[in-house]
C-alpha cells in the first residue's frame, strides 16, 4: 500500500509508536500492536489515530528512529505493508517489541525483566530436580 510519510511531533519521538489517520487505517485497530513492512527491513510499532486527513491517499506518520529502521531517507510515497500479529505468536512480537523499543529505559527495562524470567525458570527447574 502507497503511503506517504509525515514526521510525528518531537514530544512523540522515541515513544514506539506510528500515528494512521482513521480514513488511511483500514482495519487496523488503535492501540494495537503492528507490524511495519517495506523491501528493506521490518519494524514492530503501536498503532495510534489522528484526526481524519482532508488530503487524499494514504498517510503514516513516523519518527525519526522508526524510518531509520526502516531505512526511509525522506518524507516521499513510500510502499509499506502494515498487518497484525497473528494470535499465535502475538506474544513473541510483544516481546520483540519491547526489547527493540526506540526509547534506552523501556529497552533495558525489558532486558532486565526478560533476564529475571529466564534465571527464574531455571532456578524452578533446579529446584525441583
């Protein structure tokens, strides 16, 4: 699908999160996790709304860090394949999401909390050996 790319706030940067207009979203739900896809790479976002756009086509609205990882270099018509998570796996790309996150303390905070589970299922399995 044919989008063309907007700049979110500065207050919105580094926050893990895509803004799509309600007339540009299709059957994507806000508050959901998505799945960015363009030719080069994959980025895992939350969808948020805005107001509905007056112009026509397509509009996504992206941070610097999310087109970086998608390796977008300017602001033009851009075609990303947006989805979500299957049920299936909804929880292994919850978990990627929150590793990979644009912001430092919700990245480590993720670590850290996915180091204590690893160390604490292997101390249960120890444990009851």
């Amino acid at each position: 699908m044919q989008f063309t790319i907007h700049q979110l706030p500065k207050e919105e940067i580094r926050r893990g999160w895509v803004r799509i207009p309600e007339n540009s979203r299709d059957s994507l739900s806000v508050g959901n996790l998505v799945i960015i896809k363009n030719k080069k790479n994959k980025v895992r976002r939350i969808l948020l709304g805005t107001e509905r756009n007056k112009e026509k086509g397509k509009h996504i609205y992206l941070d610097e860090p999310t087109r970086n990882e998608l390796g977008i270099t300017n602001n033009s018509d851009i075609d990303l394949e947006i989805k979500n998570p299957s049920i299936i796996t909804f929880i292994f790309h919850q978990i990627i999401f929150y590793i990979n996150h644009p912001d430092f303390i919700t990245k480590f905070s993720a670590k850290v909390a996915l180091l204590s589970l690893i160390i604490s299922l292997i101390s249960l399995i120890l444990g009851v050996k």
